[in-house]
C-alpha cells in the first residue's frame, strides 16, 4: 500500500471510512477490508463501532504493526479531562494500547483551542497515541492548531470531492506539513453517476468512482471512502495501476460547484469559500 508520510507518520493513502457502519456488518466489512491488503481504518467514538472495528482487526490475522487506525474525539469532549477519558474509552472500546492516529473530530468555539490541543498533544506524550491531527478546521482554525501544537500535527480531515472547490484548506494543509485526508471522497455516491467521470474511466477501463478516488491521490490527498459493499471495497484499492492526464485532471476540477457541499450542520464552523 502506498503511504503519504508527515513528521513520521506513515498514512497509508486509501483507507476504509466506517462512518454509519454498525454490528456485524461493520466487523464483516472491515475483516474483508484488511484481508484484501488494506491497511487504513478510519473510526470514531460518535460512530459507535470502535468496538466491531477492533474485532475485525484481531479478526483479520493482520499485524497490529501493519495496521493504520484512526479515531476521534468527538465535538463536546474536547476539554481536556473529557478528552482524555473519551481517548481512553476509545482504546477500551478497540482493545488497543493505542491508535496510530487521534483527530479532533469537529472544533468547538465553546472550549479554547488551546486547550483542546494542549490535550491532544498530551495524549500522544502518553503513549495513547503515535500521531494527532485534527477534522473540519478552517484555514484560521488550522494555523492556530499548529502554532499551539507542542508535537506535530500530522493529518488534517476534510470533506473533498471533485464537487467541492477546497483550494484554500488544501493549499493551507500542505503549507504546514499535514497530510489532506478527504472524506466523503466520492460524494456519498454522486461521482458513480457522473458523465465526466465516466467518460474519462473508460479511456482507462476504469469506473467513475476510481477516477474520482484516483483525481484525489493524484492531488497528494489520502482518501478514506466508505462502502457497506464488499465487491466495492476491491474497486476502492484498486487504483494505483493507472494515471489522469493534466488535461483530465482540469475537466475533473471544473465540477466544482459553491453548492458542492454535502456535510454541513449547526455544529460546522464558518467555512472557507
């Protein structure tokens, strides 16, 4: 698997999302997951599967030094003694020492950056985890993290699609070394259907959903698709046996679109346009 590296961290750059994936269902889909050679598992503690995600990984037979998972904490406890104890819950939930990557799943004006980092950063000096980032940070957001960050901050994850222009934030998470990590990557389905995608997928005998995850490695992002499918999860990791032209790389970018936005609610921060 190819990996996109920052400050150490090794990220492998197609991962399994689990958002929405529950029970059974998610231990049967994330034991394929690593079975077919993925390495990257993407969970939260609002997703209420942590528990069915470490099943599977013991499942699975793969090495727990060659597994990649990330959880988060989620928007309400990210003060320091409740992020602590929902990082810890976590691990439990997973049967893990520790994770390979804790993210600030939403920021939250109502509790002072500074200490929510403070936090996180704390949790990597603990040993509860080898790397931190954060999740939906603004452009300003982001900048404040770093400068607050005693240890170095790795990964920022944002929705990102070809419908959604995130020029700003991409540019800015590159400029202080994070890893883009892009979810929703295929627009919870909408690429499928597209004629653009389409049509350049069959100048390399490829569906619309690879094109689209392939645009997104091609523009340095690590993508983390969710599927329920198992025959979809082969289709997801198989996209590093061809290559976009710059010119197909253009026609994706014009879909972008101000109202490309699928992931928006009460609890978002004021965007970047």
């Amino acid at each position: 698997m190819i990996t996109i590296e920052a400050h150490g961290a090794k990220i492998p750059a197609v991962g399994l999302g689990t958002w929405e994936l529950r029970g059974r269902a998610c231990a049967r889909v994330v034991e394929q997951a690593l079975r077919l050679g993925y390495r990257h598992i993407d969970t939260a503690a609002i997703y209420e599967n942590e528990r069915e995600v470490g099943e599977a990984l013991r499942a699975s037979r793969v090495k727990r030094s060659e597994a990649f998972i990330t959880t988060k904490v989620w928007q309400t406890q990210l003060a320091p003694r409740e992020l602590e104890r929902s990082a810890k819950e976590s691990l439990a939930r997973l049967r893990l020492s520790e994770v390979d990557l804790l993210l600030i799943h939403w920021p939250n004006p109502q509790i002072p950056l500074s200490e929510s980092i403070g936090a996180l950063c704390k949790m990597q000096r603990d040993g509860y985890a080898r790397h931190i980032g954060v999740s939906n940070f603004t452009v300003a957001m982001l900048q404040e993290a770093v400068r607050l960050a005693t240890e170095p901050l790795v990964a920022h994850q944002f929705e990102w699609h070809p419908y959604l222009d995130q020029r700003k934030v991409v540019a800015e998470t590159r400029r202080l070394g994070l890893v883009p990590t892009a979810y929703s990557p295929i627009a919870r389905g909408r690429a499928a259907g597209d004629q653009v995608l389409k049509t350049i997928g069959l100048a390399h005998e490829k569906t619309a959903g690879q094109v689209c995850l392939r645009y997104l490695i091609q523009e340095g992002a690590a993508v983390i698709p969710r599927t329920s499918k198992i025959e979809r999860l082969t289709e997801n990791i198989s996209i590093f046996d061809f290559e976009l032209t710059p010119a197909e790389m253009d026609q994706i970018r014009q879909l972008a679109r101000p109202s490309g936005r699928i992931v928006d609610w009460a609890g978002s921060p004021q965007w970047d346009e």
